[in-house]
C-alpha cells in the first residue's frame, strides 16, 4: 500500500473516459475502488471521439494539447496563454 500511494503521491485525481468499450462497466468499477482505496477523487466524463483520434494520431496544435519539447522541463507556464516558459518548474 506504501508503494502505492508513494507512485500516486502527486496525483490530485483520476478521469474516467467512457468510450463504450465491451468491459467498460467492469473498469469503471476498478476505476472507482482504486480511487477510493487511495482517497483521491474520480471524475467521470463522455469520449469526443473526434478528441481521442487527434490524441492518439494529432494534429497537436497547441490549442488543446500542450506541445513540451522532448527533454524540456514543464513549467507553470506552459498551462498559461502564451509561449511555454522552462524558466519555473512546475514540479519541483
């Protein structure tokens, strides 16, 4: 259990996407006991398909998907209008 809350330590919750996958109520219920077991809240919200295809083969625009170059430090900043800042780590 240690491990377990030390793996989820930063964590400030969980999101359930409901895809209408086959298995999805049997998940949904894992879902809800692994944030109850860690006390963490769960969200649940609906997939917009269109959303899911741009995650998985973009295009990332930079709208609605952070784009942090590959070795680059994310900061405060890049969740702020504007250019992505490496200057203030946002996890310290």
């Amino acid at each position: 259990m240690r491990v377990l809350h030390t793996m989820l330590g930063g964590y400030r919750g969980f999101v359930f996407i409901r895809t209408g996958h086959p298995r999805q109520k049997e998940r949904l219920r894992n879902a809800h006991e692994l944030a109850s077991l860690v006390r963490l809240p769960l969200e649940v919200v609906e997939a917009r398909r269109e959303r899911l295809e741009r995650l998985v083969h973009g295009p990332w625009d930079g709208r609605e998907f952070l784009q942090i170059p590959v070795g680059e430090r994310i900061t405060a900043a890049a969740f702020l209008p504007g250019p992505a800042s490496v200057d203030t780590p946002f996890c310290a």
